[in-house]
C-alpha cells in the first residue's frame, strides 16, 4: 500500500486507488505501458471519467488510433457516456489517426493544449504516446515532450496519463520515457496461462510515495476494470460469542453449541463420502432458523443442487430468497473472475452462512500454490467482513495436500472404513480452534433425505 502527503486524483477503480493510496497525484504524470488488449486504453477513460462524474473536473482525450465515434461507442459497453459530458463542453475528444508527419505532429499538439486549456481540463490521457515517439530521433524525445507535458501541467495543473504499447518481449519502451518524464508507471501485462488469458499490473514506480513492490491481478467485465488490492499486512479473525448452529444436534453438541460467527470450517474426505450432502443439510437448517446461506459450487450445477435438496425433502418455495446457488467452472475462467463474481454476490445477499463446495477444484485448475494462495486470499477477506463460511474439499487422508487445512478455525474430516462385510462413514473433528476436539467420531449414515449423524 502507498502512503502519501499530496492531493489526489482517485481513478475511481477501488483496488487500485486503495493500492495508491487514494488515487494519483495532482499535477503528476503517468505512464501506462501495456501489451495490445491488456486495457490500458480503459484504465486511461475510467480515470477520465470517474473525474468528470465524482469529482467534476474536466478531462481531454487525445487519440492516435481511434475515431471519436467509436472510442464513445467502446466506452457505452462499459457504462461511461462520454457524450453528455461533451454536449456539457466538459469533455473534449480529439483523433489523430492520419498524423504521420513530425510538423503535423506539433500543430496537432498545439491545437489540443488550446482546447484542453479552454475548457480548463484537470484529467488528461494521450494514447498512444509510442507513435508520436516512433517519429521522433531519440535527442528530440526528451525536449518534445518537457515541451508539452510542462504546458499542460503548468497551466491546468492538470494530472496527465501517457499510454504506451509494451511489445511481446520487450523489456522497457522505445525511449525509456519513464526515466525522465514520468512520475508513476504502471506496466498491464496479459498473460496466456493454458487455455485462459490472466491480466496483472505492476507499479514500477510511483515519484514521491513508498510504493510497496505488488502484482496486481485484475479483470475486464462488463462494468471495466476491476483490479485485485494486496491483502492487509494483518491477519484478520477474532473469536465471537454468536454461533452458527449447524442444526444437527449432535454435531452442534459436539461443536459446543455450533460454528463460531465469522469462523472458517473446512470439511474434508474421500470421493463419497458425503461432504456435499452434509454440507446441503447444514444449509437448509440454516434457512429453516431464518438465516440466508450462499451455497457456491466447482463441481456440481445448480440444477443438481436444487434436485439434491429436492429429494432431502424441502421444497423451493420454501427456500426461495434465504438460500442461494451458484456454480461456476474453474477450469474456464481465471479465478479472480471468480473471485469478483462470488464477492458481487456476497455484497449484494448478506448471506449469514457461506459454502464452498468442491475447493479440490481449484487445485486441479490452477495447480497447489496458486489454489493455496486463492483459498488463504479469500478465508481472509470473508472474515475480514464477519462472514462464517464453510468449504469442503476432497482428500483421502487427513490433511494430505489440503488447501486451506492451515487457514481454517475447524477441521472436520470424513471418513469411510470397512468394518467386516461392509463400508462405514465416520465423521471426525480432528480441529476446533480455542478448545480440544472430542477424540471420538460420530457415525454417518445415508439416507432417503440426506445424511444423519448419531454417537459411536
């Protein structure tokens, strides 16, 4: 995170001014390299955008490679009209998309400065700068732009975004421009990961603030760009007197009365065992003692689910607007897509009780370091907010290669044996944070309605 003195500029994109610390400095520079359909061009609007409808300053565009018509038609997609603000003489944008001489250059140049300085804009974004620079020898880069920029910025004070193309295998942009003009640069990177593209930035540099060394990740959705903060330096999660009973009696006897509020369980075993279903049971006596309960799934739809509960007994009526279902596949999406897309439903619903099910999932999709790194990322961020959660998780042993096996506050593991001529499941709490786990298991057994649990 960033630590600042200055007067700030927010971009209006949340994880990334609360990464800066609040926003850019006024009156600063920023440079924006990033390889082609990495969002550069979006960052650069947003930032625009977000001036002209929160904070009511006035911004200026300046493209050399889209017509206005359809920069304004993009940027519709992704909620911003920008004609409003221009009918409101708020807003100018100018295209460039034929300059190809250096004296047309400085005209072109010259012509902006004075529209932008009529309008008295604070935000400015020239995109991209890389081809006014590949008209340019190296000793006039330095002079054109000290030229410009300095304009700009001594007479509007204006905060001023110069985009750069980063190409596929470049270490640093034509010039180095970074190293003399710019006071923060930011580098967006796509990265092909399988059959997925993953976006990240980096902020290589920020003049003025102690700028922590982070790798952002980030996705483009429909309403822009959404970019992933760093989590907090602490541990979050505290003890609470609340609980959260899982509504089986002896379980929550066991348990000592149920899952403390704002608690992580992880509930894991063996394919069959019944993870799915116990944690199905728990949420529908969940919603039966009035609470509301996300229910999101990696590996089962949300017509089985619903089919699932259907058969333990309850009908739909009688779950609608307190338990919900999502299924998403992590083999199709990166996981912050599904990070923001499960925190989107969150926000919304308020849920008392939150499962994920099926988080072996993650493992498979993203490989054990990244699946362990995503489950701590998110059992943080859930209790951060007081949210109780539970998550199961296939494992055939005890703790063998379990994501988020030292994150949780309560472990309870499935288990099935042969006792001479036939399988039995047990159920153990090998981990209950604050107090011992019983030494004895509760006995599982399978049922018309779903699973049951009685005393060995």
């Amino acid at each position: 995170m960033v630590k600042n003195l200055f007067e700030l500029a927010p971009t209006g994109i949340e994880g990334l001014d609360k990464t800066l610390g609040g926003g850019f400095v006024k009156g600063s520079v920023v440079l924006v390299i990033g390889h082609p359909g990495s969002g550069k061009t979006l960052l650069g609007a947003t930032f625009i955008y977000n001036g002209l409808k929160k904070c009511g300053e006035r911004g200026a565009y300046l493209s050399f490679f889209e017509r206005k018509s359809e920069f304004y038609s993009y940027m519709k997609g992704f909620g911003m009209n920008f004609e409003q603000f221009e009918d409101k003489n708020m807003f100018i944008y100018m295209d460039a998309l034929l300059t190809t001489d250096h004296g047309r250059m400085s005209d072109i140049f010259q012509l902006f400065i004075q529209r932008a300085l009529e309008i008295n804009a604070k935000r400015i974004v020239i995109d991209p700068i890389s081809c006014i620079l590949a008209l340019m020898k190296k000793d006039e880069v330095q002079a054109f732009l000290h030229n410009v920029i300095g304009k700009l910025i001594k007479n509007l004070d204006a905060t001023i975004i110069l985009i750069s193309e980063f190409p596929s295998g470049a270490k640093s942009v034509r010039h180095g421009i970074e190293e003399f003009i710019a006071d923060t640069v930011i580098v967006m990177k796509s990265i092909a990961r399988g059959d997925r593209i993953s976006r990240v930035m980096e902020i290589r540099k920020t003049r003025g603030k102690a700028v922590e060394p982070f790798v952002l990740p980030y996705v483009i959705t429909d309403k822009g760009l959404s970019v992933i903060p760093p989590l907090p330096i602490g541990i979050a999660g505290k003890f609470s007197g609340e609980k959260i009973e899982s509504g089986i009696p002896i379980l929550d006897k066991y348990l000592g009365g149920g899952f403390q509020r704002g608690s992580a369980t992880l509930i894991a075993g063996p394919t069959g065992a019944g993870k799915t279903l116990l944690a199905l049971k728990i949420a529908i006596n969940n919603i039966k003692m009035g609470r509301k309960v996300l229910f999101f799934s990696l590996k089962e739809s949300e017509e089985q689910l619903r089919e699932y509960v259907k058969r333990m007994g309850t009908k739909e009526e009688e779950y609608k607007d307190k338990l919900w279902f999502l299924s998403l596949n992590p083999f199709s999406m990166s996981e912050y897509v599904i990070l923001l897309r499960t925190r989107e439903m969150i926000n919304k619903l308020k849920p008392d009780l939150y499962i994920i099910d099926g988080l072996e999932m993650f493992n498979l999709a993203l490989g054990l370091d990244k699946a362990i790194n995503y489950g701590f990322r998110r059992i943080q961020e859930l209790k951060s907010i007081g949210i109780t959660v539970i998550i199961t998780e296939t494992s055939e042993e005890p703790y063998n290669k379990l994501v988020v096996a030292p994150f949780v506050d309560n472990i309870l593991f499935m288990e099935i044996v042969k006792d001479k001529m036939e399988y039995k499941k047990l159920l153990w709490i090998l981990k209950l944070r604050g107090k011992p786990a019983p030494r004895t298991p509760l006995v599982i057994e399978d049922t018309e309605k779903g699973i049951e649990l009685r005393e060995l």
